[in-house]
C-alpha cells in the first residue's frame, strides 16, 4: 500500500517573509520525493474546490 500525499501547487498564503512554514517548502518536497524516486505521482491527490464556500 503506498502512502498518500495531498499536494496543490495554487495551495499558497502569503505570509510574512522569514515565517517559520514558507509555503515554498511545500514545493520543493513535492519536487524532491519525486525526484528521488521516494514517491511516484499516483500516490499525490490533488484537493478540488469546495463549492458553495466564499
């Protein structure tokens, strides 16, 4: 059984430079367990918009 990962690459807050979670290291380990070959992209799912929110 493979793990699953959530991952969106628009899932993005702006926070304040310097902030302890940059969103950008959310990227990047995206890029780097592919990479690596640690995960395959079957096991990313991609979250779809919730309808009726504003």
């Amino acid at each position: 059984m493979e793990l699953p990962f959530v991952y969106h690459s628009d899932y993005v807050a702006p926070l304040p430079q310097g902030h302890r979670f940059p969103m950008l290291k959310f990227q990047m380990l995206y890029e780097m367990l592919l990479a690596d070959e640690v995960a395959v992209p079957s096991q990313f799912h991609r979250p779809e918009s919730v309808s009726g929110v504003d």
